[in-house]
C-alpha cells in the first residue's frame, strides 16, 4: 500500500537558517503530492502541492520539487522565521494506473519545526 | 467563504460512554473526509463520503465507530462504546473533487480524552 516517511523530527533552527525537510513515498500509480502545515492551536492548512513528477511546488518562500526518480519530495525554505515554527505533514493521494485518484490523503508522521530569534 | 466547521472542539468522557462528532464542509464540497489523528502521529483516514455515499471505509473500527452523511452535506461521527486508545484528534475535511491535485481543506478538529 501506499506510505510516507518523513525525517526523525523535531527539528531547531536558528532564524535566518537553512531548512530541508526529508520526505519519501512508496505508491502505486501517479500520486500527488503534498506538504501541509499545522500551526500552533490551528488546524491543518495546505502549504503547497505537486501533482506530476518533475512539478516544483511554492508558497511563501517553501519550495518542494516531486522526483520520481528518488520517491521524494522533500521541503526547503533558504530563510526560515520564528513564523515558521509549526508541525509540517508530507502527504500523497494515490491514483491507479489510469490517473483516477483514490482521494484519501496518506500522511507522515509529522515534523515539528522550532525557530529560535 | 466559510471554512469547515466541526464541533464540539474538546470532548472528556469515560470509557464504555458514547460520543459524537460534526462536521459542516465547505459549501459545494462533494466529498467528504473524516481522519483519526493520535498523538505524534499524522492523520489516518477513518471514512470517506463522496455525496451521501461511503467511498472508503476500510480503516473504520466497525463495531464501535460510525458515520453518516444523510443529505450529502453536513456529517455525523459516532464512537459507542468508547475505548482509552479512541483518544485523539478527529478532523474532518472537504474537497469539491476526488481528482488527483485537489486539494482537501480540514477543520480545526475535535480532541477527545477517553478517561
């Protein structure tokens, strides 16, 4: 079946730091792929998606590129703020050979991300 | 445009003692998610709606958990009776799609402690 595993957290930074967070897949089929943060008392908020290999997705300075290659899609930000300090789930919806998508999300344990000033 | 709503957000109760959970989707959203999230660990789909019908249920405990979708809109999560090991997050999402890059919006979740 389809699994996703994420890099041993948590991870502490400095502000300003470099970020990459691991993330590999295991699926069948076409998957997309997704990161999803969840920020202190918040709920989960999709942070950027990737539905084709080769797709780079990005949204506030978070970047993720989709290698089939390598099963992975893993996270980076250049400069990370204590804004960033969050949990951040790496996801897949599986799709079988045709592209029809199963729907349900398949997410990783979570990572949990403090930025120190 | 309005969010996914749930309620209620906390919910103590003791084991044997039965609970239930709701989930308003966005408007428009055909297909509905409800997700079990333990602590330290990502959510695991429970049931999937796709209008008032179960697309996926095969994770669900079935002889303790239900769920419904009646008119295709809002939907209902039962746990009866429950058990420590229920203690969790329960988060409900919505997409207006089952296609592959769609994206599913989640609730803000209702925590429950089985004591």
């Amino acid at each position: 079946g389809n699994s996703v595993t994420q890099m041993e957290g948590p991870v502490t930074l400095s502000e300003e730091a470099f970020l990459t967070i691991n993330c590999t897949y295991t699926a069948t089929g076409y998957p997309s792929l997704f990161w999803y943060v969840q920020y202190p008392g918040e709920g989960l908020q999709l942070l950027l998606k990737a539905t084709k290999a080769d797709d780079k997705g990005s949204n506030k300075g978070f970047e993720a590129t989709y290698r089939k290659e390598t099963t992975s899609f893993h996270l980076e930000k250049g400069s990370v703020q204590v804004s960033d300090s969050a949990v951040y789930f790496c996801a897949l919806k599986g799709s079988n050979a045709g592209g029809t998508s199963y729907g349900k999300l398949t997410f990783g344990q979570g990572t949990i991300l403090t930025v120190h000033p | 445009e309005a969010g996914v709503a749930q309620s209620p957000r906390y919910k103590i109760i003791e084991k044997r003692q039965s609970v239930a959970f709701w989930c308003n989707p966005i408007s428009g959203h055909a297909t509905l998610y409800w997700y079990q999230q333990i602590l330290g660990q990502g959510p695991k789909l429970l049931i999937q709606f796709q209008n008032n019908g179960v697309v996926d249920d095969s994770q669900l405990p079935k002889d303790r958990f239900s769920a419904e979708r009646l008119k295709g809109v809002d939907s209902t999560l039962k746990i009866q009776p429950a058990k420590l090991e229920d203690s969790a997050v329960y988060l409900c999402a919505s997409s207006s799609t089952l296609a592959g890059g769609e994206t599913q919006y989640f609730g803000p979740g209702t925590r429950l402690l089985v004591l």
